[in-house]
C-alpha cells in the first residue's frame, strides 16, 4: 500500500465563548441614544470551547487514524487545549506560545430571539507570520492554507512555492477580507482549493475570474453547499455527492472544517473524488450534531459503519480500521 500523504495544517486556534442572554436585545437599545449607548447584559450561561480551523480540521484527521499536525500561533493560556488535542492525536509542535498574550478569542453573546453581540480578539494569532515552513523538520507532502492571519496565509504560501510542497487553498471566511489580488495570488500555484458556494462566486466577483477559470487553476476544487451536498471538480469533470439527512442537527459551527477533514483522510490516501466528498459529507454530520466543532468522537470502526448505511464504498474503507 502507497504511505499516505503528510498534511500540515496551518490556520487559527482559537477559543469559542459562548453566553445566552434570556431576553430580547433590541428592548434595551434606543435608536435615538445611539452616540451614548452603553450596555451591560446579565447572562444566563457561558460556555468555553475548543476551536480554530486549523484544531477542527485536525481533529477529523486524528479520529479518521490519520497523521494530523497543526500549525500557528497560541497564548500562554493554551495549555489545556493542547494537552487534550495531543491525547486525541493531534501533534501540536508547531503551535507556538506567544508570551504574553491569549490565544486568539471569540467572544459571543445570543438572545432569545437569536440575535447576536460578538467580539473578536486576535490575539496571539496576529503573530502567526512569524512562523516559517523552513521550522518544519520533517516537510509535509502537503500545506493546508486556512484562515488566518492574512500576512501569515500569503507567507505559508509563498514558502510552500518555494519549497515545493503541494498547498490546498482554503481561504474561507478571509474571503471577505482579502482583494481580488490576494486571492489570484493564492490560487497560481494551487493544487486544490475548497470553499463553500458563497465564497466561491464571492471568488469570481473579486478575482474577474469565471468558475471555470478558477477550477483550471487547480488540480481539484471542492465546493461545498451544506444541505445541498457538495460538488469536486477535478480532471475536467463534476462530481457531485449528496449531505446526508439527520434530524439532530445542534448547531453547523465547524461541520466545514470537519468536511475539510473527512475529504483530506481520502485524498491523501489517493481515493477517489466521490469516496473523498463521501467521506466529508459523513464527518460533517457528525460535527452537526454535536455542540461545537469538536464535541464529536467517533472510532474509525464506527465511521465505517455508520457510512456503509449511506454509501458504497467497495470495501476501501477497511484500510481505515
């Protein structure tokens, strides 16, 4: 059997902060006292969770049996986390404590009515174009490039080129960010991107580059459309593969990362598109119906049988368990 790829993952790490407000926010704001607005809400509840793309993405890898290492910037604070990522198979060498600062923090406040007041602090994140790939000892056979840090995402990809090594773009979230530039820049050289639909004709608006145009950039783009599935382009054809249906949807926080995670433990055992999408599709699934993006644990031998009840996978699976 071929030894599968070696993936880095490089993006944020982060905290979630999560509080529920048991009223209404808009009872408490007057629109003509805007300039002078000062509130303090009394919460209900406050959760603390493990997240940043680059732990979720490795979190699917680890419990698919894969190598997972990650790649970034934390605070002083992120002992814990990466003593439970470690016990869970996630290498955490290359994140890298910043003295005096928190790792990256979302801070998120949600009423009644589902409104929401949230804050974002960077924090040791902002740091993250100070790693380099040439401090990665032993080089990956490929780059995941998830958000981050804009500088650090040029950075990892401009060392990656240099390097040689075969990067995946996943621009995501910093797609709102970045110019047309940056995301040309990121795609000249790519051997994959992955985004969801928005982002992706997000893409073309900023870029002037049509869908087609896009996809010639890369060896594979996958495109993922939540309830809709997801779609591969690879090799000049389309390969569509269904979500699956599940009535314990928690919440989708994460279900993306977790696909990106899915997708990966095929593709760097060279499976095909279908089989790789398939496998996204089931791990996405399992992050829904888990309360934050890495509430979920499964055994491979439990992800095998539980995707023979939606897919057929010839039996390539067994090389999972």
């Amino acid at each position: 059997m071929t030894q599968p790829k070696s993936i880095l993952v490089t993006g944020s790490i982060a905290y979630d902060y999560l509080m529920s407000f048991p009223g209404d926010f808009r009872e408490h704001i007057l629109p003509e006292s805007l300039e002078s607005i000062s509130l303090s809400f009394l919460v209900t509840s406050m959760v603390k969770r493990r997240g940043g793309i680059a732990p979720n993405i490795a979190y699917t890898l680890a419990l698919l049996g894969g190598q997972a290492q990650i790649f970034g910037t934390v605070g002083e604070d992120f002992n814990d986390y990466r003593q439970w990522l470690e016990e869970r198979g996630v290498d955490t060498t290359y994140a890298r404590v910043v003295p005096g600062k928190f790792t990256a923090s979302w801070f998120a406040t949600t009423d009644l009515k589902n409104a929401q007041l949230a804050s974002f602090y960077p924090g040791a994140m902002e740091d993250a174009a100070t790693l380099s790939l040439d401090d990665v000892i032993q080089k990956p056979d490929l780059v995941m490039v998830s958000p981050n840090d804009p500088a650090a995402m040029d950075k990892v990809i401009r060392e990656s080129k240099a390097l040689g090594i075969e990067y995946a773009y996943d621009p995501s979230q910093q797609v709102v960010r970045v110019d047309g530039n940056t995301l040309r820049t990121g795609l000249d050289g790519a051997t994959a991107l992955f985004v969801n639909e928005y982002e992706f004709e997000l893409i073309q608006k900023k870029t002037g580059f049509s869908a087609d145009d896009i996809i010639q950039h890369v060896k594979f783009a996958v495109v993922t459309r939540g309830p809709k599935g997801a779609s591969v382009y690879a090799e000049g054809k389309t390969f569509d593969v269904k979500a699956i249906d599940t009535d314990k949807t928690m919440e989708p926080t994460g279900s993306g990362d977790a696909f990106r995670g899915g997708f990966l433990t095929g593709y760097r055992r060279g499976w095909d598109w279908t089989l790789c999408a398939e496998m996204g599709s089931m791990a996405a699934t399992y992050c829904l119906e888990s309360e934050g993006p890495q509430g979920h644990a499964y055994t491979p031998a439990e992800f095998v049988e539980r995707f023979r009840m939606h897919f057929d996978d010839g039996g390539i699976l067994n090389d999972l368990l």
